[in-house]
C-alpha cells in the first residue's frame, strides 16, 4: 500500500487527510500550526517537521496551500519537497494555483525524478468531509494510474484533463462557473425579496427546471437560517478568479462577465466579509438594492 504524505491541513486539507488515513493508507502530515497536525497523529498519522521530512519517508507527496507563491515555496524551496526528493516520488497538489506555476513545479521535481499532478477539487467543505469531491488532474497518466486509489478515498469523481497545469486550467474553468452561480443566485434572492415574493418559495419553484446547479441545490438552505459561516472563503474565491482573470491575460482572451463578478467579491473584501462563505457575496447585493434577504 502507498506510504501517503499531506502538507497543509486547513478547511478542506484535514478532512481529506483524514479521509486518506481511514482509508487505510499510512499517512504522514505537516501543517504551519500543529493543532490540527496534533489531532490527526491522535488519529493514527504521523509528524513530520517539514515537507522534505514527508517527502523523504512517502511515495505520494500532497499539498494543500492557499496560493501559488505557498505551493512553490513547499515544492521547491528551503526544506522543500524537492530537499526531500527520491527516485520514483509522485507529488500532488490539491491546491488551487496559476496554471504557470503548476507547469514549472512540474518541471523543476522532473530534474529529480519526481513525478507531479496538479488536483485541484472542487466540492468545498461539505465533499471534503464526505469524500465526495471532484479531482481534475493535469500531469502523466502513469503518475494518476498509481495514486488513483487514494484519490478514490477523497472523491468521487476523478479526470485526467491532460498534461502538467492541465488540471488547473479546469480548476479555473469551474472557478469562472461558480461565481457566476453564486452572483446570479445572490441577485435572485434579493431580486424576489425586492419584489415583494418569498425568496424561498422562488427557490422552490425554480430549482428543478431550468436554472438548477448544486448552488441553489446546496447554498439557500444556509443562508436563509443565517448561516454564512465558510464552507469555502470569499476571499478563497477571489484569489482563484485573480488566477482566473491573469491566465486569460496570458492567453489572450477577454472575460467580460467572469471581471464583473470579480468585482462583486472585490467589493466583499472591502465590507470585511472576505471570510464568510462565497455565498454570502448576496451581502454585496443586499447593500446595492436596499433590502436584506431576511427582512
């Protein structure tokens, strides 16, 4: 069985190493703060100190960090993965980053033998904790064939979209889908409340046509009990849809409507709710029509 390894156990980072770890497959862990590195060893895993240390002791290397400078930093610098590198290592990265950048780690642990795949998922913190998430892979198709059954204790759905940044292309791709449903389902709501109709009686009767997605599946029954608690952070969703708006510059592309729901969680940060849910972008609307969704 596969000696796993994962490097930064945040919101969604714990539950999937956990998930790794009830599956069966001995695990390794390192986070900057040990509370959670703590309770996943009373789990049955393993400390390490640094990522060279998990790279040294596993044959799957994962990350799962807040940015692209934070992936590089791990991968390939000081007490990296790299540091840590052996014949045959296969690096995976959960996170979402730059397409460049997963292109480059690539190549730069490739000098070392390493083989890496870019995984982003999607899911939030719900498919995390349930081992339900969806996995787009970028990198060799020899590298997922060995690490797809540890992949099959994180989620349910796993494709190879093609080479190194590959997968986080299509992470970009969803990222573009899910703020667009999470600014039109703002507007809706607010919209019907505007109106004088109950948001949630709309959301009945709209939610099994046309206009269903797992946003309006998921999302309204929180929000309506008051709860925009992070199943994944506004301001999470903003760094993506920067990823977004940069690699489209690169290749040469306009995003009209993806630059104007930039701008609405642009606008969230700057009403301090960068750490609420990215649903709660319905925050921003609430101000822009005057009414609040519960009034």
């Amino acid at each position: 069985m596969l000696k796993v390894g994962y490097i930064g156990l945040g919101l969604m980072g714990k539950s999937i190493a956990r998930n790794i770890l009830k599956a069966g497959f001995p695990l390794v862990v390192h986070n900057r703060s040990r509370a959670a590195v703590d309770e996943l060893v009373a789990e049955g895993a393993t400390a390490a100190n640094s990522p060279a240390e998990v790279a040294k002791q596993v044959d799957v290397a994962f990350t799962n960090l807040p940015d692209s400078p934070d992936v590089e930093l791990v991968a390939l610098g000081k007490n990296g993965i790299i540091e840590g590198a052996h014949e045959g290592l296969i690096f995976v990265d959960n996170s979402t980053i730059k397409p460049a950048s997963a292109r480059k780690i690539a190549e730069k642990l490739s000098a070392k033998g390493v083989l890496s795949l870019d995984a982003p998922v999607s899911g939030g913190d719900i498919g995390a904790k349930n081992g339900t998430l969806t996995i787009m892979v970028g990198g060799e198709a020899s590298a997922l064939e060995k690490v797809m059954p540890v992949f099959m204790a994180m989620g349910k759905t796993v494709t190879h979209v093609g080479g190194p940044g590959a997968g986080q292309v299509a992470k970009a791709a969803n990222q573009i889908m899910v703020a667009a449903q999470m600014v039109a389902m703002g507007e809706l709501l607010i919209f019907a409340r505007k109106a004088g109709v109950d948001p949630q009686k709309v959301v009945n009767a709209i939610k099994a046509g046309a206009a269903q997605c797992w946003t309006l599946d998921v999302k309204p029954p929180r929000l309506f009990a008051g709860n925009r608690n992070p199943g994944f952070k506004a301001r999470m969703q903003l760094k993506d849809l920067k990823i977004v708006m940069e690699t489209a510059r690169e290749v040469g592309m306009p995003l009209s409507s993806a630059g104007e729901h930039t701008k609405f969680f642009e606008q969230m940060i700057q009403l301090g709710m960068g750490e609420l849910d990215n649903s709660a972008v319905v925050g921003v609307i609430e101000k822009l029509a005057g009414v609040n969704l519960m009034d």
